[in-house]
C-alpha cells in the first residue's frame, strides 16, 4: 500500500464521520483530489478491514459503525512521526506484545518499531501481574527503543511514556495524572499501565521494550468484578465510546515528542512536570518498604526515577521499590 492510498483511506473517514450523513462519490472524489473509482476501491478495502458504510443510489456513502479493532492502515496512515510507529506490525490476537516485540528486537528490528494487537490472552503488568486486554476494548501495544544513554537512565522511560499518555488523553477532553512508578490515573482509578523492560550491558543498553495498555471502550459491568473500584476507561469516564486507532495515533504522537524532549532537554523538564501532573503530590500515604508501614508525603520524582517522600518528622527519603496505599482501594 502506497502513502497516498493510506492518506486517502484516512482523509476519506474524517470526511464521512464530520458529515455524519450522506457524501455523493463525486463530492468525495473532489474533496480527495482522487477519482471516483479510487473512492468506491478505498470504500471497499475500508470494509474488509472492519468499517461499515451504507451506499444508498444519489445520495452516496455514510459512515454506519466504526471498527470495535485498530484497522493497521488508519493507524499507520494517520502517523506523521519519524521513528516511532515505523515499521509497525498488528496481530488479531497475542499472547503478549511485550514477547512479540523481544522476539522482533533479537531479529535487529529498528528503533521506533511498534506492535498493536487487538487482543492479548495473556497480558501482563508489573511484577507478572495480569493486564485484562479483551478485544475491541483498549490499546494494547509495544514499542522498541534502541537508546544511546545508559542503563541508569532507562528508568526514567517509564515516567516519560506516562507523561506522554496523559497529554494524548487530553485529546479526547480527559485530564489524567501519573501515578508513580507505572501507572496513569483518571481520578482514583487507573486507566492505562507500562511496563518497562530492557536488555542492556553495564555499560550498553541493547534495547528498551515498553509496554503501553490504555482501557478503552470498557464499561462498568464489563470489567472484571475486583477491579471495577479500581480500574477505569475512556468510555467509563466520558460515557461513549472511542476509536481504538485514534487513541494509538494520539499516543504514538505524543510519545515520539516526548522521547525527543527528553533525549534533548534530559528528565529535568519532566521532573517539574510531575509536580503538576503526578498522583497524590503534596498528600500523605501510607508506605510499605523494609520497615513497619509509615506515613509520608508525595513530594517529587528525582532524576533516576525514585520518588522523593517525606515522613512525618520531616526526614526525606527516596523510594526505589515500595507498596505504596495510595487510596482506599489501592
């Protein structure tokens, strides 16, 4: 498929679902710049990948459902990023993209190489927890880093990717917050997770995989029974549904600008962003590390990553691995 296929096929969505009506071949053909017949095989190859259209005789195409999946030509057709998202492979269905993207990492695939499924049966979080990714209801994807920085700093990926979550949830009107160390929070319920895993030297870091999963058109009743205290998604918040493949653009978007703002301004930027955008700053939690649970402070995110707290006598400490209570259902 050529760019100006793709760029077509994702013009011609736009312009179907502003109309929310009737569009004849012609007008279309003449907003596209492209010839009435280059309208109906688009049309056609828009259909096998899971968009439904109602052709009804002088009156033209209309828009009847989006696509519940990510058809791979609207993702890939819609990016204008330079890295990231190029190549990218979809599945219908994985185990796992985080063990799609090791395996096509040990191949020699590049940087800014990307894996969308429409549904992992066995997904995964942090520390081998079970990530929930059903078909039809989230973005579940990996991305392939190949930095020139040192394994020090891969930690701060973490909070890069997360920060880039949050602005591209603020392109479907949502304002969401970075829970330390992994997690995106609208509210008080979590709404999209990373995992972060890397293959690296002493000295060299080989590669990066980062895992991204966003909750998407899940409603209430259709998350699992213990989590639905604790765990959210787009439509849960805003009440209708979200194309799946507009969410990933928007994160793919947001992520290569971020990676590139920290590549060239270091984590200091995003350091001060935290004070603005982190979960619970300036609030008391309770902390579980070596010693009996205490109370501290969320004050800040530290430049390898650790979260700066305070305890209740006013001494600081820097937390690298803890269980943190951070509500009544968390």
């Amino acid at each position: 498929m050529d760019n100006r296929t793709g760029s077509t096929k994702t013009r011609l969505i736009s312009l179907l679902k502003e109309s929310g009506g009737y569009l004849s071949g012609q007008k279309l053909a003449e907003e596209l710049n492209v010839s009435r017949t280059a309208i109906w095989k688009n049309i056609k190859e828009l259909e096998k990948e899971g968009f439904t259209f109602e052709a009804v005789k002088k009156k033209g195409y209309r828009l009847k459902d989006e696509a519940d999946d990510m058809p791979p030509s609207f993702v890939q057709s819609a990016l204008t990023t330079e890295e990231i998202g190029h190549p990218l492979f979809h599945f219908k269905e994985v185990t796992s993209t985080q063990e799609k993207i090791h395996t096509l990492a040990k191949e020699g695939k590049p940087h800014g190489t990307v894996v969308l499924a429409d549904e992992q049966t066995a997904g995964k979080g942090r520390r081998k927890r079970a990530w929930d990714s059903p078909k039809g209801s989230g973005v579940w994807m990996s991305l392939l880093l190949r930095p020139s920085f040192s394994p020090q700093r891969a930690p701060q990926v973490t909070i890069v990717a997360a920060s880039a979550l949050v602005k591209a949830l603020r392109n479907f009107g949502i304002s969401a917050t970075i829970k330390w160390p992994n997690d995106v929070m609208i509210g008080d319920r979590k709404v999209s997770g990373i995992l972060t895993e890397m293959r690296a030297e002493q000295d060299f870091v080989e590669y990066i995989v980062l895992g991204l999963g966003v909750n998407i058109n899940q409603r209430e009743e259709d998350l699992p029974g213990n989590l639905r205290e604790k765990a959210t998604s787009i439509q849960r918040e805003t009440g209708k549904k979200t194309s799946i493949g507009e969410v990933a653009v928007a994160v793919l978007h947001e992520f290569e600008q971020e990676y590139e703002r920290f590549i060239e301004e270091g984590f200091t930027c995003f350091e001060n962003d935290f004070s603005t955008i982190g979960y619970k700053v300036g609030e008391w939690v309770q902390v579980s590390t070596w010693k009996e649970p205490w109370l501290a402070r969320i004050d800040k995110i530290e430049a390898d990553g650790a979260l700066s707290v305070t305890d209740e006598s006013g001494k600081r400490e820097r937390l690298y691995s803890a269980e943190i209570l951070w509500n009544k259902h968390y």
